[in-house]
C-alpha cells in the first residue's frame, strides 16, 4: 500500500468541497485511486439522478464502464443490489454466482472479471450511490483493502453533499443531472476524438481529461467544443 498515495488521496477527495467542481472528473479520480491502491483491476461509480434511478459516472476504464452499463441494462449485479440494500455485495467468485446474477456473472466473466464489490456511497441513511470495484482473478477480498474502499467512497459521498447550500433538497439532484448531461456530451467527444485520432476509446477519454487539466478548463467544456468544433484545441485535435 503507497501511503503517501493515499493520504494524498483523501486530500484530493475532501479537497473538493467547492460551490462549482467537475463532477465527472472527481469522480473518475475515486476510480483511478481505487485501483491504483487496492490493486483493483477497474472500478466504477453509479450515481442516483433526480428519480433516484442509477447512471454510469464514472469507470476506470471502457470495459468496466460497459459491464457498468450491462448491469443497469438488465437490471441485475451487485452495485444494484448495494445501492437498493444500503449495504455492501461481494462476490469472490462469480463462477459461483450464476443463480444469484446469471446474466451479469456470465457477462463480467467474458469481460475477463472473475471477482467483483459494491460499496454503498452513503452518509448516515442517505445513499448517492455505489462504488463497485472488479478483479480479473476470483479469491477473497482483503478485508483492510475493503475498508479502505469504503473510506474512500465515503469521503467521496461526502464531497458530494457538501455542494448542497440552503436549497438542500434539489441541490445535489440538480447537480448530478447537470454530470448526467456532461456525461452524454462527454461520450460524443470521445468517440469523435477517437475516429478522429484513430485511438481505442479510454485514450481518447485520457487525452481530453489531459487536455482540460493543462488549460484548466472543465471536461464537459471540451468536450462541446470538440463536438461544436467552435474553436481549435491545439494539441488535442491535428
């Protein structure tokens, strides 16, 4: 475990706790970070929006982001389960989970996925969501590396939260459909990127994340004007 990582991580995380930060990209730092110190193959963020229905946010990578998309397609797998429960899923091996998710465990498996967790992102009996962490060999979870996971998406919901003010009802709602809308735009602008570039998809995604932290601009901003092509981006696009 890189400690020095890891505290800086929290840093990063609670470091947020601004009236207007990019959502999409503090997410996919909290899946980055995951398996980066836990020695995840991928990981994932499910959000509730407004009707409390879960959306993909953030993945660490393309495959994780599909099976993501898999899960809520079919409406089965852990991050639902862990979301619906306010209560953590494991599953060490999903060879053995054909009963319990027959068509997510056979899925994740042809995604070279063979263990998964889903941990609740809640504060007290508030659940935003889920973190779900994949690992390409089955065994069992380390129960510190567990605890740390779930400190993380706790620090993680926290951040969110905290973006409520006075209005604190529709706030966090009104946010994370805003995320739900970058989302898309973000979406279009990889693959255009990507055609464009003759890259797979995740480059594409590391390119534009790149690209708005050197100009210090959001994501979902490059994203329009990539799409828009309303003004060059010069050393993205060529």
């Amino acid at each position: 475990m890189n400690e020095r990582l890891l505290a800086k991580t929290f840093v990063e995380l609670a470091d947020n706790l601004v009236a207007d930060f990019d959502l999409i990209d503090f997410l996919r730092l909290l899946t980055d970070r995951c398996v980066g110190l836990l020695g995840a193959s991928a990981a994932g963020v499910l959000l509730a929006d407004r009707d409390g229905e879960l959306r993909v946010m953030a993945a660490s990578d393309e495959q994780a982001r599909l099976l993501e998309l898999f899960q809520l397609q079919n409406d089965e797998g852990p991050c639902l389960d862990c979301f619906r429960t306010s209560a953590p899923v494991s599953a060490p091996d999903l060879r053995r989970e054909a009963a319990r998710w027959p068509r997510f465990a056979a899925q994740a498996q042809l995604r070279g996925f063979g263990a998964v967790q889903a941990l609740p992102m809640r504060l007290r009996d508030e659940v935003v969501g889920a973190l779900n962490l994949f690992r390409s060999a089955p065994g069992p979870f380390d129960p510190v590396g567990t605890s740390i996971a779930q400190a993380l998406a706790d620090v993680a919901t926290i951040s969110l939260l905290q973006q409520r003010s006075a209005q604190r009802s529709t706030v966090l709602n009104e946010q994370l459909q805003t995320a739900l809308n970058s989302r898309v735009l973000i979406e279009q602008a990889k693959g255009k990127l990507a055609e464009r570039q003759g890259v797979d998809m995740e480059q594409a995604f590391t390119a534009l994340r790149r690209y708005a932290r050197a100009h210090n601009r959001r994501l979902s901003d490059v994203a329009r004007v990539l799409i828009d092509d309303s003004e060059p981006l010069a050393g993205l696009v060529s």
